[in-house]
C-alpha cells in the first residue's frame, strides 16, 4: 500500500518535471531539501526529448533530413563541383543526426553525447559562418552553414546555442534526484 | 497554376504558424480545431503535390532540377503531418511550438519551390 503510494507520487513527480521550468529548486541543489516529503526516485533517466527538449528534436530533425538529402544529392551528381562544400553539409548533416538520436533516446550518456555534438555544431557553424562572411569564396558552393545559416532562417546558428542552454538545465534538474537517493531505495523498512 | 497553390500553400502554413504559435503563447496545447487546422495545410499540400505532378505530365519543367524539386514536394506535404504527430507526443504548449515551427518551415519550403520551379511558366 505505502509502496504503491510512493511510486505512484514519484511517477508524477518526474512526469510533471519534465513540462515545467523549475529554476528555484536547481539554485538550492541541497540534498536535505530537495528529497523533503516527496523523495525522488532515480530510476527516472534525464529525459532530454520533451517538454522545450521535444522542439528541439523536431528542428533537429528536420535538419537531418534537410542537410543529408541535399548533400546526398550534391555527393552524388556533382562532387567535384566543391567537393570541400559537400563534404561539409554531410558532416553537418551526421551531427545533426546523432544530436537528433541522442535527444530521442536520453539518458545522461545520450545527453552528454549531444552537448559534445552541439559544441562541434556551433564551432562548425561560427567557423563556417566567419569564412563565408571574411571571404565570399572560400567555399566553391553554399553549406547549410554558410553565412550562419542566414539561408535557414538562422536557426543553425540558434539550434546549438539553445540546445547547449536545454541540456545544461537539464542536467541540473537532474542533479538532486541522482544525488538524493541510490541508498534510501535499499533501506526501505520493509 | 503551380504559382496559385505555392501561395495558397503558404498563407494556410503562415496562418497555422501564427495560430498554434499564439496557442503556445497561451500555454495551451494544440486542440481538436487546431488539428482541423492541420488538416486544411496537409490537404493544400497535397492538392500542391497532385497540381505539380500533373503539370509534370504535361511537359512543363522546374528551371533549377526536377530531383531538387520533387524532394521539396513531397517535404512539403509531410511537414505538417509530422508536426501533428509529435505535437499529439507533447500535451504541453510545447507541442503547439512545434506546429507552429512547422507552418514557418512549410513556408520557407513553398518559397524555395518557387525558386525551383521558377517564372518561365505561363
């Protein structure tokens, strides 16, 4: 009876979390404070695919598909046209599609998979974007990354910077449940 | 013809945009009238899809490719969709985020299209 009762309060717990921004509780990370009345349960991987998390897996999908079809068409009919330029929107095209894995999937290894891909991502784009701008010629054709992504409503240059700020918040939501709770689970009184 | 229903295609995607994005603003899932919403946009993609393969048939050709073209054709009609099925994953104003997103991609997609296709036709 009490057990059904905790589970089912923690089940709510975690779901309720992922759709709210709590900002309060991350600041007082207090192990004493945070597992107050309602424990939290570790069990609960970070889930880092909804709520805010869940337009990012949208955006990212859908460039996915934008950068790998457009560079597999590239690849395929004109390599040699700009060979550095094609190459470019596939490895672009990759990231994206590990990013857009990794938020489906969650998890903290998932999660940390994406922040080094959003940090490749945002180097990728700032680097790309700096070239374009310093020197129209640099690259032979445009790449989704090309003037910081101005041709995609810029949204590749918005997409890492916002996923590095969600995966950090996610993280820190996540903190007290990891830190509040591996032992209390095996002393339970029963 | 083509032209008619690019612009047609895209006022509807704007609109959604604007509406489900005003949802979200709201903190308010996508309802059942929004999914109504979603359905008028699909159909006007899809109507877009049938108008372009039939033009196709006919002899006329995009100016800038016919892979490039029918890639951002079927894209076209399978934005919103997708957009309706997760935002039916995600029961929070973030699901209407998502929808909205869609409607201004849809219309950055009719734009491209219409550079594709280009203004050599009568």
């Amino acid at each position: 009876m009490a057990e059904d009762d905790a589970g089912d309060g923690s089940a709510n717990e975690t779901g309720d979390q992922a759709g709210k921004p709590i900002e309060e509780n991350d600041v007082t990370a207090d192990p004493s404070t945070a597992g107050g009345p309602e424990q939290r349960q570790p069990a609960a991987p970070v889930r880092i695919g909804t709520g805010p998390g869940r337009l990012l897996l949208w955006l990212y999908g859908i460039f996915t598909v934008a950068a790998l079809s457009r560079s597999i068409v590239q690849i395929s009919m004109k390599f040699h046209h700009a060979p550095l330029a094609y190459s470019l929107s596939a490895v672009a095209g990759v990231v994206y599609a590990v990013i857009l894995v990794a938020l489906s999937k969650g998890g903290e290894s998932a999660r940390r998979v994406a922040m080094v891909c959003c940090s490749i991502e945002l180097v990728g784009v700032v680097t790309v974007g700096t070239l374009t701008v310093v020197d129209s010629s640099a690259f032979a054709d445009s790449t989704v990354w090309s003037y910081y992504g101005a041709g995609y409503l810029l949204l590749p240059l918005a997409l890492p910077v916002t996923g590095l700020l969600w995966l950090r918040r996610a993280a820190r939501e996540a903190v007290p449940a990891a830190a509040g709770a591996p032992v209390p689970d095996a002393g339970r009184q029963d | 013809m083509v032209d008619a229903v690019i612009l047609t295609v895209s006022v509807t995607a704007l609109l959604l945009a604007a509406w489900c994005g005003y949802a979200a603003y709201r903190d308010s899932p996508t309802k059942d009238w929004h999914f109504i919403g979603m359905a008028v946009v699909t159909l006007a993609a899809l109507v877009q899809l049938v108008v372009a393969l039939v033009q196709l048939a006919r002899g006329e050709r995009p100016d800038h490719g016919m892979a490039v073209f029918l890639a951002y054709l079927i894209g076209a009609a399978c934005t919103v969709p997708a957009a309706a099925f997760m935002s039916l994953a995600e029961r929070t104003r973030w699901g209407s985020a998502i929808v909205a997103a869609g409607g201004v991609i849809l219309a950055v997609l009719e734009l491209r299209l219409h550079e594709i296709w280009g203004s050599g036709h009568g």
